[in-house]
C-alpha cells in the first residue's frame, strides 16, 4: 500500500456569483489546486469528480485539457465529494496510479431547494421535505429517540411577582441538562420586555462554572456566555429588575436560544410574568 498525501488544493470562493456557472467554478479550482502544487493538467494521471445539479464533472475536461486521463463522475447526493475523494485515495492505495485529483461542485437557485425530486416527481415535496432542514431535522431526531438523547431544557422566574412600582424583583434563569451528554460552550441571552430593566447595581450572578454573566446597568439584556454544565446538572444565573410603569410583562425566551458546542438547544419556548402593581392608596 502507498502513502497517500493531498499535496496541492483550491477552491473558488463561496458567495452569489451571478453569471458564474458551477462548472465555472469548478475549473477555477482545479486550476488553483494545480498552481498551488506546482504542476499542470498534463500531469494528472486520472481524476474523479462530482456535480449533483451543474453537470457531468469529467466534461470540464474541454476546458482544462484533452490529455486522455481517466475521469470517473461520481453521483452520491450530498456525499459526492466525500465519496470522490475516498475513491481517489483508494486508487492511488491499490497502486493504479501515483498521481490524481478530485473535484466537486455545484450550484443552486436562490432559495429552498427544488420541490420536485429525481425524475420530477413530487414526492419530496408532497411529503412535506421541500426544505431540506426539515429531513436532516427529523434524522437528528430519530437518532436522539434511539440513543437516548434529550434537549436541555430552560426556566425561569422573577420574584417576587406581583411587585409595587419601584420595587426591585429578581430574575432567575436556570438551565438543565438532561441531554446525556456534559455541554460546553453555554450562551443564553434574554432580551427583557420593554419598560423592564436591569437596576443601577444588578449584583449579578451565577452558579454555572465558568460562566461569564452580562448585566449591564440599565440594561435591557441579561446574558452568560462560556458555561460548562455536566450531564443530569443545572445551574442559574440571576440580576435584579426593575418595572418603570404598572402592568403585567411577559418576558419569554424562544426555542432554539441556548446555544452549546454541541449543538444542543432549548427545544421550547419558555416564559415569566413580572406584574407590577401600582402603589397603595390611602383613602
């Protein structure tokens, strides 16, 4: 077997390039791949390459050269070029060769992906997947139900509740982790309902370690950032308030707002009322 390194690569750069086809794109970054190690087209000794929506790969041959190389397209969704590359190294592994490339691109409309599916037919769409987010969604789901993974979950609270006007309450927010997994990287910001704010001296504080709180005096937004949180724990983090009017204030965090390095989140929205009453009349 032979050692297989990757000794020159390019790309094209990733953006709205209208006018620019994906086989375009494609060619700029064999030829940057080329530059960068120093060699020519005629060099290669065979190529495997792939495009899902812009084109048979090996046709870019017309535009870099016709030196009679061995050009393999590969078609495997959104694997392609994972795919391309591994049969590269296996080729150059079995000794067939010494020498290759691989390529991949591709380019799409503006938008969701396309409702139709292979040959035209509905039956992504019909299904209800024409964001493709909705199908890899309900993969990531199926293998949470299977390994026993769960989302962390959120609440908090402010007390106390009712309050006079110009009485200060306290807001609590505590996070749980019951995701089977310790998590890093915790950040969770909650923006306050307008006419509530953080008071002059906050005295904010946490017990999530290493957890970095944000409560700027006056405020509007009661932040941590950089918290680590072992499976099955919970911690908190809190400040002071303070309500410049009467009424009652719905402060809510929406689903998708905890952010770990794990990629875990708060699958549900959570909410707290502050009511605020105002102060008491003698008669």
């Amino acid at each position: 077997m032979s050692d297989v390194a990757i000794v020159g690569i390019g790309m094209h750069e990733f953006g709205r390039t209208e006018g620019v086809s994906g086989m375009d794109q494609g060619v700029v970054a064999v030829r940057r791949a080329l530059a960068d190690c120093g060699l020519q087209w005629s060099d290669m000794e065979f190529a495997f390459g792939g495009s899902m929506a812009t084109g048979a790969a090996d046709t870019m041959v017309s535009r870099v050269g016709l030196t009679g190389l061995p050009f393999t397209n590969v078609l495997n969704g959104c694997a392609t070029g994972g795919t391309a590359l591994n049969q590269t190294v296996n080729t150059i592994e079995a000794g067939a060769f010494d020498l290759g490339i691989v390529v991949g691109f591709d380019k799409h409309e503006r938008g969701a992906f396309r409702v139709k599916g292979p040959r035209g037919k509905d039956w992504y769409g019909g299904s209800g997947l024409a964001l493709t987010t909705q199908f890899f969604g309900m993969k990531i789901n199926r293998y949470m139900h299977e390994y026993g993974i769960t989302q962390p979950t959120l609440a908090k609270a402010f007390s106390p509740s009712p309050v006079l006007i110009g009485q200060v309450s306290r807001l609590t927010l505590t996070i749980n982790n019951g995701s089977g997994v310790a998590l890093s990287g915790v950040a969770l910001a909650d923006s306050l309902p307008d006419g509530v704010a953080l008071v002059a001296a906050p005295n904010a504080t946490t017990t999530c370690n290493n957890g970095v709180v944000t409560a700027n005096p006056g405020g509007g937004v009661l932040s941590i950032a950089g918290a680590v949180l072992a499976n099955g724990a919970s911690c908190t983090f809190s400040a002071d308030v303070l309500a410049n009017t009467t009424g009652s204030f719905a402060n809510a965090i929406p689903a998708g707002a905890l952010v770990t390095d794990q990629g875990l989140t708060n699958p549900a929205q959570v909410d707290a009322i502050l009511d605020v009453l105002p102060p008491a009349s003698v008669t």
